[in-house]
C-alpha cells in the first residue's frame, strides 16, 4: 500500500474516462499520485468510475466494486469511493448493500471528493486533465445528458437533459491538449450533434467543428454518437472541405424497420435514415460510417429483422456494433412494453447480423 497513492479505476465508456481524467488532475495538484485501471493496484485510496447504462455494465461495476472492497477487508486499502453512473441512480441502495464503500458519489459530484480527503481550500485546475490515452489523441467531451428520450435507454434517467459545454471552453481545452503534443480530438458527447440546441434552440456543432479545425496543430478530428434525426448536413460540408475532419462518423441507427424505429421512440423514418445514409456517402466521398443496431427489441418480428439484414446489406457499413435488447427498469418500454423476443432468438439473430457484416468486412 503506497502513501498518497490513489488507484483511479474507469468503468463504461469514454465519456466516463473524461470524468476521471479530470478528477486525476485534480488530485494531482493536490499532492496526491494517481495510477489509472492498474492490474496491479497498490494505492491507499481506491475510486471506481462506474457504469449503469446495461445491466452487464452494472454487474461488472458491482463486482469491481465488491473486489475492492475485499482489499479493504484485507488490510490492503484505506479508503474506497465510487462514483459515476452506476451510483448516481442507485446511491441510496449502494449505501445500503454495500457499507464498506467510504462514501458514493454520482456523475456530477464527484469533485466533492478533495472535500473527503481534506483538501477542499486548494485551489482547483477545472478544464485541465491527466489524460490516459495514448499521447497522440483525447477525447473532447463537449456536453452532458440527452434530451432524446429513447424507449430503451436510462441514459436520460441517469445524467438528466441536455447540457452544451461553452464553445469558448471547448476551445480552450483543445489548444491546451495541443500544447501537450496531443494531435487527434475523438469528439464525444452522448448526443453529438445536438450540440447548441439548449443554447438557443439552433444547431451549433457545425461551427465547434470548423472552429476547432482551425486551431492550428489540430491534425485530426473524429466525430462519434451522432443521431440521426434532424442531422445538421452543414457538419458533411465542414467534413468535406476542411483536411483534419476525419471522412468518418459514428452514428447509432439501432434499427431500420418503422414498426421498431416508432416503438423505439427514435423519431425518424426508415426513409428518412436511407437518404441519409446516401447524402453521407454522396457529399462526403470516401467516408467510413460507423453504427450500432439492436436486436430483439420488444415486438420485433421476423420480418422486421429481415428488414434490418437486408437495409445491412444494402448500406454496406464500414463498422458496426450490434447488440441485444436488455430490459432497463424506469425506461419507457420497461414500464409500457413486454420483453417478449426469447432470449435465444435475440441471440440467433445478433449472431446472423455480426455474421453478415463480417462478410461485408471482407468484402470491403
């Protein structure tokens, strides 16, 4: 157990990364060093960065958790904290089952944690982090929680609606990493491109995304999680013509059938999502679309299935993440719908769709 050591460990995705990033920074200019997803942890204090978003995500940051708590059990561990998603819905039963935890903290809180270890007068380096990835690229999380309201997600349960960071900000935080040697920016948020609209009801990502490429140094930028209902078409003209926008977006369609897109509550067409997917390809020559589908959502029949396969073949994606449905408690199809696919059939037909696109993988 090393003296003024903290074991930070990231559980989910990489919005969640950025959390500890910055809490790592702040502990350090406070004095304390701070080991990240170590396989080896030998820290006085312990913090867990947790998922809550599916129910395998919840169950590994529960046994994380319980596996610290053994350590401290042991003698091997002063103090445990916890954080993120996971604690932010659930904190009450958290303190509950598992008192051993010193003290659980949600999403937004977390920076209360210097408080804890009595270190609350120092002056704190908010915007600033220790980044975890490798040196040549970040990731640049440009707002907080949704306002998208979809039938099977908590996300918006969890981190609540939609909040934009400042441009100015972002900004900032981009030519600091490029001052650090830092070349591509991943852009992530939990909904990308409906950057601005909580400012003044008007897309702004277009512009974040020009500005950004004209900081000089910024030799790529990535998108991810964009949606694809009302998609500003501008940002396919800034993807265009400016050189260091990536040919490359991560949008998550879920699905392409309009019985599943309504009962999904995803508030586009499958025509809709047709013409996007050719507006991509025709306005950004060269481009690599990435997406993510689901299977086995509630009511979904073979024929809407069929419909999927048949829209993959059709679409041709250079990447794709599938996966299949979980009931998630508090969300509109768990309160409105019945889980009714058979676990073996979501399974069967998530198997036929990764099949199918690693045969168009080769094929590319």
């Amino acid at each position: 157990m090393k003296k003024n050591t903290i074991d930070i460990i990231t559980m989910g995705c990489s919005k969640n990364l950025v959390d500890s990033e910055l809490l790592m920074k702040q502990f350090e200019a406070n004095g304390y060093h701070c080991v990240h997803d170590s396989k080896r942890p030998q820290g006085e204090i312990a913090v867990i960065n947790t998922c809550g978003f599916i129910e395998d995500a919840k169950q590994e940051s529960i046994d994380t958790i319980l596996e610290f708590v053994q350590r401290k059990q042991e003698g091997r561990l002063k103090k445990l904290y916890v954080m993120g998603c996971l604690s932010q819905r659930y904190q009450k039963e958290l303190e509950k089952e598992i008192p051993e935890v010193d003290k659980f903290y949600g999403k937004f809180n977390y920076k209360q944690l210097l408080g804890e270890l009595g270190k609350a007068d120092v002056p704190s380096c908010d915007g600033h982090r220790h980044l975890t990835t490798p040196r040549h690229y970040a990731y640049v999380k440009i707002a907080e929680g949704c306002d998208r309201h979809c039938a099977y997600c908590a996300i918006p349960i969890i981190t609540g609606k939609h909040v934009s960071r400042p441009k100015a900000e972002i900004l900032q935080e981009v030519r600091d990493m490029v001052a650090e040697g830092v070349k591509e920016f991943q852009i992530i948020a939990q909904e990308l491109t409906y950057y601005g609209i909580d400012l003044d009801g008007k897309h702004h990502i277009t512009d974040l995304i020009s500005d950004m490429a004209d900081i000089p140094g910024v030799k790529w930028i990535r998108l991810h999680y964009a949606y694809p209902n009302q998609f500003p078409m501008d940002l396919l003209d800034v993807m265009r013509e400016k050189e260091n926008v990536c040919s490359y977006l991560d949008i998550a369609l879920q699905h392409i059938s309009d019985h599943m897109l309504t009962r999904m509550r995803r508030h586009v067409s499958k025509q809709e999502t047709i013409e996007l997917i050719k507006q991509l390809r025709e306005r950004v020559p060269g481009i690599h679309i990435r997406t993510t589908l689901m299977v086995g959502f509630p009511g979904e029949t073979d024929e809407d299935f069929a419909e999927l396969m048949e829209f993959v073949r059709w679409a041709r994606f250079e990447r794709m993440g599938a996966f299949a449905y979980s009931e998630e408690e508090g969300t509109y199809s768990a309160n409105h719908y019945e889980d009714d696919v058979p676990q073996e059939v979501k399974q069967k037909r998530l198997d036929q769709l990764m099949a199918l696109q690693q045969d168009i993988r080769a094929e590319i």
